[in-house]
C-alpha cells in the first residue's frame, strides 16, 4: 500500500532532542516497514515555519495524497498531524472517500479509517481538542511571557539590525552591535539628508558594507522597514503598539521623525539615472507642483510638469537659476565689515545669558515633569478605587503618557546640549556671512551634494514664477535674514558708540521715528541682534540637532 509520512516539530528544544525531524522520519519509515506501507514522499514542518506556511505544508499534502491515490498517511501521534478543528473536516473527507485510506498514529497504535468504531473515531476529536487546548494554553503563556518582556522594557524577540542578543535564557537583553550598528546609524543619517530614494540607499549602503543576518544585501523593502523602527531611537512596536525601551538608542527622536517624514512625503526622491541641482528643491509659483529637470543637448532645463493645470510655459537652464540662487546667500551677508566682526564678537559675549538661561529651562522641565507623574500614580489609585471608569482611565493614561514621552525628549535635548547647541547662534551668523563662499567651493570641487544639502539648510522654499526664481528662508535663517536686513538699511558711520556694547536688555529703547535713523545708544538693528543673540535654539527649531550638525560641517569645509 502507498503511504507518505508526516512528520512535525513544534519547538526548537523538540529540534534538537529525539523529536527533531530526522528522527521522526526514521522511527515512521520502520513503522511503515513493519506494517508493510511504501512511503513515497514525506511532508515535515519545523519549529521555524510561520503559520501560513505550516497550512501550505499540510494542503499540499491532501493534494498529493489525492493526486497520487495515496492510501496511507502516517504520523507519530494526533497532535502532529493537526492541532486544530479546521484542519478535522479535511482530514474526515480525505478518509471517508475510500475504505482504503487509513491515518496511522504510530505511538497511539491505532490506524483510523471509515470502519473504524464509534470510541476510536470519540478519542480521535478528543485528541484532536486535547492538542487544539494544549496549543492555545501554549499561545497564552507566551503572550503573557512577551508581556512581561515588554513591561521590563525589553523586545520579547529578535533584535533589528544593529543590536546583538546577550544573556542567558529567560534573562536575555539587546544591547549595540559595536560593527553593524554604525552602519544603521549612516543609513538613517543619508536619508534624512533627502537626496536618496530608498533604492539609492540600499545600494548605497550594500557598498558600504551593510548585510543582512545571512550575509546578503538588504532588500529595498527590508531596507524601508528598518527606517520605520522605533527601536532604533528606543522605543519597541509591538502589535502596532509602542512601549518604552530599555536598548540604547543609536538615533535620536529628532533623526527618526525627521525620516518619517520624508518617508511619508510625495515628494520622496526616486531613483534616477542623472543628478540634477534642484531636482526635488524648487516648486512652480502656479500650481505648487515640483519643477521637473531634463537634460537636452547637454543642457539641464527646469520645467514646470503641468501635473495640475498650469500655465507656466517658461524653461529655464539651470545656470541662470543658479545665479539667481546666490543672491539670496548674497543677501544674508553684512555690507558693512566693521558690524560684521563687533556683532561676532558681541554674539560671543552673551553666550553667558544663554548658559544661564539653558540651565533654568531644564529646571523648569523637570518641575513639569514630575507633576505630569504625580498626575498618572493618582489615576492609577482613582482606577484601583474604581473613582473612574476605565474608559476615562485609559483615555487620561494615554494623554499624559503622550505629555510625558514629550517633556522627557525635551529635557533629554536640553541635557545633552552641548556647546554645539548653545553656540549655534554664532556659527549661524558665521555660516550665514560665508554661505556663497562656501557654496561656490562646493561647486567648483563638484560636489552636488554638498550644494544640496546647503540649499536645503539655508532655505525652506524656492519658487519658480515664469523663470524668476524667489524664496523663503528656513526657519533660523529667516530670524538672521531680518537682523541683517535691517543693519544693511541702517547708515551707521562709526562703531564707537557700540566698542563697549553688549546684547544687554534694554526696556524702553530710544529709537528716533524717521527712517533709517541712526541712534547709537539703542539703533533698531541692534535691537534685532539682542532678539537674534537670546533665542532658545532647541526649543525654536524643527530639527535643532541636525542643524547644529550641518552648520558645524559646513564651517569646517
């Protein structure tokens, strides 16, 4: 009689004692010997097989036994063969469609076919329930086991690239693989740049040396759901839930939102052949749409795609936009060199105000910190005293978790401020005075992205109207840009009057009423540098730690 073998294994410690597969497979090849069955084939699941892919295993399996007029399927025990009720009507088809087709349980020494009595066909769906219980009792425990690994702050499984698993069984925790982990953190901080598309990157990346756990090239998709993991600044998604981390984190907030965002915009840079200067940077003034760029007889041409209806009809070559890009670095330049330096050395003074100020803000977080705990333990004893319903609960609970997580990155920002925070008004000024300089060296060494990502921290928005281009500054820009303008309108002729000024408060400043006058006790652009010189940097930019670091790298090119 022809027969198959199935054979499974449900746990890796079942793997590697006498259930693992190979042994199965021997012990049923000699029951099938003994019984007289000629195996023909042989179907096995391991421990490491999704669900999915066990179910494949198993109608695969029917199909063939079908196919093939296979009258025998042999398995070591119930539980093997199936563990829930959906897979019984199935197996009950298979075997009454026949009075030859028999399912042999070796250790239960029973063989079940269509004259088998009632008793054995009651104790086959009690074993089949015994095991179906036996699996969700097995499912609960691990449930509640992932749980508790959460509640302690740790990932209930595999680590995502760049984290290694130490510790012994039952006490394992994640901590920074030393070789992979700076790799991750490039990855993320090329793509925040915005100048790759997720193909680019793995590319990029595989170059670099970046491999998967089995020595592969990290696929695109793979490549984009890393980039998605909160793990990596710290938190854990679990079932489309996120818990508080104990791993240390190889990114910080401020990298990780800043590369959702760019992942969610439309206008995510896409793999192409040809690098263009502003491709992805410059929106037409009718329709907002972004202004497409083309190479044509060796020219690079900018156009607005007419993706909306749009009556720009205007191509400009990307030279003639490039001039009138550098007026707007023109522009945040101090005409008159005698202010540029007293205002540099000026600036420098008041750091001391911004050190004192820094370390009263943290202070003051904290304060609000520990009210917003006070706050959660209360709500936690009104739901043990049943003062609240639980619906209310978990609605407080979530927005002052939400309050919390935001104080704690604020302080942690605050905290971790170092002299690159609390100077980055001086290097702003400095970059802003050395910005067309700067980027016209980036040029002439042809390095596109590095006059791409200057663009990208010096402005907010380029528009195009019928090839005249305009902008608007980026945020810490904007602030610099209205001091400057405000000093190159003023007619100062000496700067004695300012040799021993400081960007000390003054409450009522004497400023005369005509235009452009000048009083050197208290001029307009003077107070405009005092605003510049106290602004919280951490608190009034977006991404305060990437602009710290790209005005640092553009200072020292």
């Amino acid at each position: 009689m022809k027969s198959v073998i199935f054979c499974r294994v449900s746990s890796k410690e079942q793997e590697e004692t006498g259930y693992s597969l190979p042994a199965q497979e021997k012990f049923l090849r000699e029951y099938g010997d003994k019984q007289g069955l000629e195996v023909k084939k042989v179907f096995a699941i391991s421990e490491s097989a999704a669900g999915k892919s066990q179910r494949k295993v198993f109608e695969e399996m029917i199909a063939y036994v079908r196919k093939q007029n296979i009258c025998a399927i042999i398995v070591e025990t119930t539980d093997r063969l199936t563990r829930n009720f959906s897979d019984v009507p199935t197996i009950d088809q298979w075997i009454t469609e026949s009075e030859n087709h028999q399912i042999h349980l070796a250790k239960e020494a029973c063989v079940l076919h269509n004259s088998s009595r009632s008793h054995e066909w009651f104790m086959w769906r009690v074993k089949v329930a015994t095991a179906e219980y036996y699996v969700r009792l097995l499912s609960e425990n691990v449930k509640k086991g992932q749980k508790e690994k959460l509640a302690q702050g740790w990932l209930p499984t595999r680590p995502p690239l760049g984290y290694k698993t130490v510790g012994e069984t039952g006490h394992k925790i994640h901590i920074i693989d030393e070789s992979a982990s700076k790799l991750v953190i490039k990855m993320f901080e090329l793509y925040a740049s915005g100048d790759y598309s997720i193909k680019k990157l793995a590319n990029t990346m595989y170059k670099e040396g970046m491999r998967s756990p089995q020595g592969n090239k990290l696929a695109v998709s793979r490549t984009h759901s890393l980039l998605r993991d909160p793990f990596y600044m710290g938190k854990i998604r679990w079932n489309d839930e996120i818990y508080e981390g104990k791993q240390e984190p190889l990114i910080s907030k401020e990298v990780f939102d800043k590369v959702q965002k760019l992942l969610k915009s439309k206008t995510t840079p896409t793999y192409m052949k040809h690098s263009y200067l502003f491709k992805g940077l410059i929106r037409c003034a009718t329709c907002k749409g972004l202004i497409t760029w083309e190479l044509h007889s060796g020219h690079r041409y900018g156009h607005c795609n007419h993706y909306n209806e749009c009556d720009q009809e205007t191509w400009v070559k990307e030279p003639g936009t490039e001039d009138q890009l550098l007026a707007g670095f023109e522009n945040l330049r101090i005409k008159n060199k005698r202010i540029t330096e007293w205002l540099k050395k000026a600036l420098k003074e008041s750091h001391r105000d911004e050190v004192e100020y820094h370390n009263s803000t943290v202070g003051e977080l904290e304060t609000r910190y520990e009210a917003v705990s006070r706050r959660m333990d209360k709500l936690y004893d009104d739901k043990l005293d049943e003062k609240i319903t639980q619906e209310f609960y978990n609605r407080k609970f979530k927005q002052y978790s939400k309050e919390k997580d935001e104080l704690t990155e604020t302080i942690k920002r605050h905290s971790t401020a170092s002299t690159g925070y609390l100077n980055l008004g001086i290097n702003l000024y400095e970059l802003s005075q050395r910005a067309k300089e700067i980027y016209l060296s980036a040029k002439k060494k042809e390095m596109l992205d590095e006059q791409r990502d200057l663009i990208r921290l010096v402005f907010k928005k380029l528009i195009l109207d019928e090839g005249k281009l305009s902008w608007e500054y980026s945020r810490a820009f904007k602030i610099l840009s209205e001091a400057v303008s405000q000093t190159n309108c003023s007619k100062v002729e000496n700067l004695k009057g300012l040799e021993k000024e400081t960007f000390e408060h003054r409450e009522n400043p004497d400023v005369s009423t005509k235009k452009d006058a000048l009083c050197l006790k208290r001029p307009i652009w003077l107070e405009k540098w005092y605003e510049f010189g106290k602004i919280d940097w951490v608190s009034e930019l977006e991404y305060p730690e990437w602009t710290v670091k790209e005005v640092g790298r553009f200072l020292q090119a």
